[in-house]
C-alpha cells in the first residue's frame, strides 16, 4: 500500500486516539511508585485485540515495562521507544489530572503529552501496518518503559543491560511538536559545593564563622563564573542552575557546615574535570577577597552529552517521512535536558527524539496534546518503519 494509503487509515483512527489515550490517562502511574503494570495491562489487552502477542519484563514487581512488535524477519529492529510513568498531577488543575478531557482539538490529563499521548501514536503506527499487512524485512517494535521520571533504573537502562533488549535504531517517542528531530542533547553534571564554617553559639557570632554566609557570598557570585567552550551548531550555551541549598542545625548556632547542589548542563567540547578546575579557580579568586570562604567542590553525577550526525541514515530516513507527511523539512535540534536517546547511543545505537507535544508542558498542570500531532507523528512513524525496514 502507498503511503498515502497508510495516512488515509490513520486519519480514521482519530476517535481511537482519543479512546486509547483516555484509557491510558485513567491509568494512575505517578512516579514514585510508578505501578506502570497498570499501564503495560491495558497495552497487553489492547495488542491482543489487534491479535499481537506483547512481552513483559520487570526488574521489580509492578514496574513493568511491555513490548510488542510485528515484522517478518527478526533484523533489524526499529523501536519506537515510549514510557508508561508520569510525574504527580500537582495542583492548580481547572481539568480532571486522571480523566482525559477533550476540548478545542486538545486533549487534558497528566501524561498527555509526557508520554501516553506519544505512547498512542506508536500504537496507531503498529495498528496501520498490521491492518494494511504491510511487509516488514524486520521487526517494528513498540515499547513502553518504567521509570522514565526516575532515571530509568527499572526501564530501559534494565531492558537495554540485563534484558538485552536491543534494537538496531531507536526513536525516543517525546515532545517536538510532530515536526522537529532532537539529535543532539547537553551533558549534565552536579556538583556539590560544601562549606566549611567554625561552629559557635549564635549569641556570639564573632567567634565563629557562618558556612552559610561564606557559601551565601559564592553562591551570589555563581553567575559572574563563566566556562570556556566551544560552540556547538543545535545547543546553545552551558547553563548553571542552583538546584539545592542547607545548612545549619540550629537557630540559635552558627552554622558550621552548609552545602549546595549545582546542576551544569554543558557542550562536548566541555569535560567535567575542566568545569571542575574551571570553578576551583573561580572559588579560589573569591576566597582572595575572603579568606574565610573554604569550599570543596564535589562531583555527584555526570551524564556525558550525545549527539546522532545528521548525516546518519537513520536521521534522513525519519527526516524524510516527516518531509512526507507535513510537506516541509523538519527542523534538527538540541536539547538542555536528557532523555534515554543518551542510554541508546551509548550502546552504539542510532538514536533520535520525535514525538507529538510541546515540552513546554510537560509537569505543569493542565497538561494537554494537540490530537491532530497525535495522528502525524503516527504517520512519520509508520512511514519510518516503512522505509527503514524495506
């Protein structure tokens, strides 16, 4: 069948859409705790009406993640890698959190867009090929991973080392509008800077020295710190958030300790060890003027920054589907945040980000999708899998 035929049966498929998603948006899977098995049962029943076999695995009971996949061949594997878990609802709601409700072409829940309205559209695409018995040299899989909210210890990081589940290319079904391909993302570092006082009683301040004023002053001074990179063509500049502060253990003492958490989002040219000896001197030309500020910094965690050329084959390929379906070039770009496109590429596996929403909703309240980017993303991913696996 042609492509057009593939977007004329999912254009139909615009009220399951909304069924599906509302099933799924029902579906309580707050991260803590997760219980994404809810969400892997309703996916389960939904493959098996379409006569598809589903598999489950979990690392701990009732965080489950679900694959289902269709193809005549066992390689290559497209997957179009989703996540059934979602932050808490929060407050502020004028809508329902856990009831979908549709209004003026959007559809309102949390998880919408982040990411059971993705999760539907790859659906939709598995559906369209098995209607249209489409023939696939390779498997177009599906899957729904656990603890994506929570750094994925029990989703794909689990699938990926122990399950070993690992296709040949990878599309991260996240927010970019149903338009744009994210191929480049940040690394993320934190940092702690812990500070050391002289404890004393807070009646007598001048015997002591507060950790919390001397942190205070470099902590007032952080966005004077400038890092030294090199440019890069999709991601803008290296960011510094100060993302936690304590200290002290009492009113009435000085504080003797006091700690903060930066989270640096940085450029490949960058290194952790470089912004580290960057920010010592920094730290250290403050001290100058303050002797008494005595602070050591920490490495917490890193994330190295990734990135898929956009000469690779398999960015054409979705490029071009995308081209197909909205009549226009995508548009590639870079991300500050980190997504499990990074766990993918770190395996050697090309790796992407497409999907229906606007990021710039995800966690707030009266989170919403546009239903119309539902059904194109199902066709950029039908036809992806298409080209890729022909």
């Amino acid at each position: 069948m042609s492509s057009k035929g593939i977007f004329g049966i999912i254009d139909r498929y615009r009220d399951e859409a909304f069924r599906l998603l509302g099933r799924l948006i029902e579906v309580d899977s707050v991260n803590p705790p997760g219980n994404e098995h809810n969400v892997a049962q309703v996916l389960s029943e939904e493959f098996e009406e379409l006569g598809l076999k589903s598999s489950s695995y979990e690392k701990a009971k009732g965080r489950t993640n679900i694959s289902c996949s269709i193809g005549e061949k066992n390689r290559p594997v497209f997957a179009i890698v989703c996540h059934s878990d979602t932050v808490p609802a929060g407050d502020g709601w004028t809508f329902p959190p856990f009831k979908a409700t549709l209004k003026d072409g959007r559809v309102y829940g949390r998880g919408a867009a982040d990411d059971k309205g993705p999760l539907v559209s790859a659906v939709l695409a598995l559906k369209a090929l098995k209607e249209t018995k489409a023939k696939l040299k390779g498997k177009l899989m599906i899957i729904a991973a656990a603890d994506e909210e929570k750094g994925s210890t029990y989703g794909v990081d689990y699938l990926l080392k122990v399950v070993g589940l690992r296709p040949d290319f990878a599309m991260v079904a996240e927010q970019t509008l149903s338009e744009s391909l994210e191929i480049a993302e940040k690394g993320t570092l934190w940092l702690k800077l812990r500070c050391r006082g002289v404890q004393a009683h807070g009646s007598m301040p001048n015997l002591g020295v507060n950790a919390i004023q001397k942190l205070s002053k470099v902590l007032s001074a952080i966005g004077e710190f400038k890092m030294s990179y090199s440019p890069h063509p999709l991601l803008s500049g290296p960011t510094i958030n100060i993302g936690t502060i304590k200290g002290g253990i009492a009113p009435n003492v000085v504080a003797g300790e006091a700690e903060a958490i930066l989270d640096i989002r940085y450029l490949p040219s960058q290194t952790p060890e470089g912004i580290m000896k960057e920010l010592n001197a920094f730290i250290e030309s403050l001290r100058k003027q303050d002797p008494k500020i005595d602070v050591v910094v920490e490495k917490v965690s890193s994330q190295i920054p990734t990135e898929v050329s956009s000469d690779n084959g398999f960015v054409k390929v979705v490029s071009g589907a995308v081209r197909s379906v909205l009549g226009k070039e995508p548009k590639l770009i870079g991300i500050g945040g980190a997504t499990v496109a990074k766990s993918y590429l770190s395996y050697g596996i090309p790796a992407l980000m497409y999907g229906p929403g606007d990021e710039k909703i995800d966690h707030v309240a009266n989170e919403y999708i546009e239903l119309d980017q539902v059904i194109t993303a199902a066709k950029v991913m039908a036809l992806s899998a298409l080209d890729l696996l022909n």
